[in-house]
C-alpha cells in the first residue's frame, strides 16, 4: 500500500512535516503521524468490506438451507416410487401365481371327471376288464402324485437387497462458461442432403454422409464406413448393454455393431399393431423409447434384452396434449429430457420426466420458433442440458433443476448435439459436424 520515497511536504492539510511514504492506494505523500491516520482508516474500509461480503455469505447460505426440504422430497418420492414398483411386481406375481394354481386345479378336476365318468361307463356296460381297471389305478395314482406335488410346492423368493449407494447426495457444479463454446478445434464438411442424425458410444462418433455411414474418432480422422440402402434415418443412438449402435427409419429398427460389419433388421414394427412413424428416441441400459411423429405425440417402450419386445405405450395427454408434439428426447442417469412443441403458440419447451413413472419432474419454456426446425435435446455433465435451435441460431444451457444459465448464438445453424466423452461437445449443423472442447 506504501512506498518510501524522497523528502516532500505532508499531503495531509496544514500539516508542515516532510512526508515519510506515498499512500499507493490513493497517490497521497503523507509524514509518520498522518500515515498511521490514514493507515487505520484503510484498514476500516477493508474491514467494514469484508463484514458486508460476510453478510451476503449469511443471507446465501440462509438460502442453501432451503435444499434441504428439496433433498427430503426427493428420498419421499423415492420411497413413494418403490412402493409403487413393490405393490406394481406384487400384483403381477400374485396374478401368476393364481393363474398358476387355478390352471392345475381345473387340469386335476377334468381328469377326475373324465376318470369317473370312464369308471360309470364301464359299470354300466359290465364289459370291463383287467387292463381297464390296471389303468385307471394307474391314473389314480398320478392324480394324487399331482396333488401331493401341488401341496408340496414352494415359492422362493429372495430377499429386496437395496444397495446402500442407491441414494448419494452430489454436488451438481455449474459450467458457468460453457457459453459461448470455445472456437471447434475439428471440422468435417457436409453439404448434402445426409441425414443429421449422430451417436456416439464415447470412444467414436457415428454419423451419415451419403452414401455411407461413417465412424470417426476424437479427431473426426475416418476409421470404417459402410454403405446406408435402409433409407431415411430418424434416430441414432448407442446401447451399452447390446454394445451396438440403434439406427431407426421410419418403420424398422436396425443394430450396427461398433466396427460396423454387421447391420441386422428388427421388423417388430409389424406385430402387436405398433405405430411405426418415429420422430426421436433415445435408450437407457435396459429399454428404448421412441416417440411418433404426429401431433398428440407417444412415447413406445421396448425392452432390450433378450431382444427388442415392445413393452408399452405412453400415450397423449401423458405425455403432451393433443395440439402438441415431440420434437426430441434424450435419456440420462434415470431420467427423459423431452422436448416439446406446442403447434398453436409455436413454443417448444422442455419437459424432464422419470423413465420409470413418466412422472413431470421439472418443465421449462424454450423459445418461439416460426416456421418449425429442428429443436435438439443434449445431456451435459453434471445432469445439465443443451438445447439446440436450428432456426435461431442458438444454444440453450439449462441446469440440472431446470434454469436457463445462458443462451448464445450459433453459427451455422445447428441441428443437434452431443457430448463425445466427457470433454467433447459434438454439433451437427447445417454445414457438417464441429467438435469444441469443453
């Protein structure tokens, strides 16, 4: 704060001694007795600074406090869902269980009949002989072996083991600086009409360039490709529990292993009466879900293993009202970020979802976007969001409990995005593909 300097008058008024120091803070010479004024009254000011940050500090963590009844509703909406879940595989294994009794109490009752029925003829006809009467002693038998196995049955059911890590308490940090994205230190030129579709299964990116589909690292340097004859591509995304890419057209499901060698064909679209005009999809460890395309949109639940079954349909209004529909989802850590369009407002906005319940866990409003384009949904590290807006122009950050952080422009217009690792943001625009660091 103060320098030694040459022999000069006291800045301070009326005072006559030689200055000692210069006050760097405020440019002032100043003599012994005058600097330790000064000095004190310095230091007051810093302090009486330091007790107002203090005291934005208390009022801040006043604040904080407030997660707590958040944390709390959270683990009692846990518990509510698993209830729901127990009573739910309750039911069903009861409903089992009874059909399975029913069905060997109406199979003995029948044999019974049958056997005395058969018993009542051959007394009335008196032509019965030792052969018939060996084998119905030999049905007896059976019908009360069947009966002796039917009492003795037992029902193994294992203990619910509940993993003690199942609930954490973590610290989403903000990517403050996300926006704007640092300049693409990779580019890959596309000016066709391929689809805009990517996936990625963190090691390589999958994308279309006609012909073909293409496989490119960190680098976008091409390490395979294969021809596309399947027609338009609606959704692409990656399985880890099939270890395969899914690649979907309007009406057949396809898998493609990660060296793309082999593409094989799920035509379940054809059985079970299932709607085949998908829009979006996204998948989980265990299940895929796509979305239809019309307005009154639904969400169709398949399983993955031991193949590709249709589960359910979540059908409008669960998912969105009759005048609206999907434009993207994108599962994560449990979760559906599902982007919606509401055709009489042109508004799209975003809707976070249990992949469990469907239950609304939070919904945003996005934008306005006249005539209609391509609006994408992406999963950030630290359960954040990234919204792309191809007829704006823009980004859209949204944070883990649904909050704008920050929008910005985005030049050429972008189509969708995803994160290629944990430190790469892969977007397809109109122009091709950009990686950023992050």
């Amino acid at each position: 704060m103060y320098s030694s300097i040459s022999p000069r008058s006291c800045s301070n008024p009326g005072c006559k001694h030689s200055s000692c120091a210069l006050c760097i803070c405020c440019n002032q010479y100043l003599c012994i007795e005058h600097l330790q004024n000064h000095s004190n009254k310095q230091n007051d000011h810093q302090l009486t600074s330091l007790i107002t940050e203090i005291n934005i500090l208390s009022d801040r963590f006043h604040h904080v406090s407030l997660v707590e009844p958040y944390l709390i509703t959270s683990l009692d909406k846990w518990r509510t869902d698993a209830y729901r879940t127990i009573d739910h595989f309750y039911e069903t294994q009861r409903r089992h269980f009874e059909q399975f009794i029913q069905e060997n109490h109406d199979k003995q009752r029948k044999e019974i009949d049958h056997l005395r029925l058969k018993i009542n003829d051959l007394i009335r006809e008196q032509n019965a002989t030792q052969e018939d009467i060996n084998l119905i002693k030999d049905t007896i038998k059976l019908i009360e072996q069947d009966l002796n196995d039917l009492s003795n049955i037992q029902c193994n059911i294992r203990p619910l083991v509940i993993d003690e890590n199942i609930a954490q308490i973590q610290s989403n940090k903000i990517t403050q600086n996300l926006l704007p994205l640092s300049r693409p230190y990779r580019t890959m030129n596309i000016i066709d009409d391929s689809y805009c579709w990517m996936a990625t299964n963190e090691k390589y990116l999958l994308i279309h360039y006609k012909p073909n589909l293409y496989l490119l690292d960190r680098q976008l340097s091409l390490i395979t490709k294969t021809p596309w004859i399947h027609g338009r591509i609606y959704i692409m995304c990656w399985s880890l529990t099939l270890n395969r890419f899914i690649v979907i057209t309007n009406d057949t499901i396809f898998t493609i292993d990660e060296n793309l060698m082999a593409i094989e064909r799920c035509d379940l679209n054809y059985h079970n009466n299932i709607y085949h005009n998908w829009r979006s999809g996204s998948c989980s460890n265990t299940n895929l879900y796509l979305s239809t395309v019309d307005l009154g949109s639904s969400i169709y639940e398949f399983t993955l293993l031991p193949s590709i079954q249709f589960i359910k349909e979540w059908p409008s209004p669960i998912i969105c009202r009759k005048d609206e529909c999907i434009d993207d989802l994108c599962y994560k850590n449990g979760k559906l970020a599902i982007i919606i369009f509401h055709q009489p407002t042109n508004e799209i906005r975003l809707d976070l979802r249990s992949s469990t319940t469907f239950d609304i866990i939070w919904s945003i409003e996005i934008a306005n976007i006249v005539p209609r384009r391509t609006t994408g949904c992406c999963w950030l590290n630290n359960d954040e969001w990234l919204i792309t807006d191809e007829y704006d122009f823009r980004l859209f950050h949204i944070s883990a409990n649904g909050h704008l952080l920050k929008s910005d422009k985005y030049d050429p217009a972008p189509y969708n995005a995803l994160l290629f690792g944990k430190d790469v943001l892969a977007i397809r625009t109109i122009k091709g593909v950009s990686l950023h660091r992050l």
